[in-house]
C-alpha cells in the first residue's frame, strides 16, 4: 500500500541543498527547475560538469560549490537531494539528515528517502504527480506522458474560469462547495467530451 502523503512545496521560499554534479545531478537540478523555476538551491560537489555549470548559470536563485561536501553545508537547510553513487556518504548524510530533521531523498535509493521526486504532468496551474511509491519510475514516467496527451490544452482556461467562478460566489465554505461540486460534476464525462468536439 502506497502511504506517501503527497504535498506541494514551495521551493522558492526554501533551501534545498543538491549533493552531486554529474548527470544524476543534472536530471535532478532540471527536474527541480522545471517545477519551481525560482528554486533554492545550493549545489555540491567535488566535480561539476560543464552542463550542470550551464544549467547553474541561468538563474540567479542557485550556486555551486566545487568541493567535497562539508557538515556546514547542512545548515539553514530545508531539503537534501543526493546524486551521488557512494552508499558510504550516503548512509552518512541519512544519519546526519535525521539528526538534524532535515528531509532527504537518495536517488535511486527508495530506502534512504524521506520523499520521492515523482512524475509530474503540468498543463498551465494544474499539475499532478504521479507516484508509484518507488516501485517503479518507468511506469510513472508512462502514466505521465498517458495524462499529458489526454488532458486538453484548455485545461488552463477553465481553472481561470472556475477560480473566477469561486471568488464570486456567495454564502458560507459549505453553500461555496456545494455550488462548485453542482457546476463541475459533469466535467469530465466521456459526454462532455464529445460536445466539445
């Protein structure tokens, strides 16, 4: 049974430290940038290769560090991801992470990691992750590209028009909800569907 609770961090307003600058480190960074382009992030690592610089070049909201990783690079920090292939430094930073309540995630190492970096579909505000509970990310990774091509490119117009919708509604939470769940009940039925072709 899958028990991960899935939540939306805002990585702006956070720190995050990346431990690695190879290509696993790369595949992080980019996933962590195209969900939360103005993250925090302070990347580490003996080597950092010339992509990862590139990539680092383009916001002004991440830094590098090329050199071994020091216990002092754990502090004012709020989420660790490493990208390393050292299960002796990992198993260290896991003690380290605990200790200083700290959240880690391990790539490819579902064992060491407190949260998973899933599948997202994005289309406009809504997005959606996709978790197999580290099982499998080839899976998810397919349920993605499944949701990308079915949801509509229009998808972002209507939650402008249904926040609009919201914040002109009257009454108390309860009559707000009521009303929302009545206007949005047939949205998509295989029936709203063929109307808008």
């Amino acid at each position: 049974m899958n028990e991960l609770f899935p939540i939306y961090v805002k990585l702006d307003q956070i720190k995050t430290l990346l431990v690695g600058g190879g290509p696993v480190g790369l595949e992080k960074l980019e996933a962590v940038l195209s969900n939360s382009p103005r993250a925090q992030v302070h990347l580490v690592a003996e080597r950092i290769d010339a992509n990862v610089y590139e990539l680092i070049a383009t916001s002004p909201t991440l830094t590098a560090s090329e050199r071994a990783f020091r216990v002092g690079d754990l502090e004012d920090v709020d989420l660790i991801i490493l990208a390393t292939n050292n299960p002796t430094f990992n198993n260290q930073i896991r003690e380290l992470a605990r200790t200083k309540h700290i959240l880690l995630n391990v790539a490819d190492k579902p064992s060491l990691c407190d949260f998973y970096l899933g599948s997202v579909v994005r289309k406009g505000n809504l997005k959606i992750g996709i978790s197999t509970n580290g099982k499998s990310p080839t899976i998810a990774k397919r349920l993605k590209e499944f949701f990308d091509d079915l949801l509509p490119e229009e998808i972002d117009e209507t939650l402008t028009l249904m926040s609009n919708f919201r914040n002109n509604l009257k009454g108390d939470f309860q009559e707000k909800v009521r009303l929302l769940n009545e206007h949005t009940q047939d949205f998509f039925t295989k029936e709203a569907y063929d109307r808008k072709d």
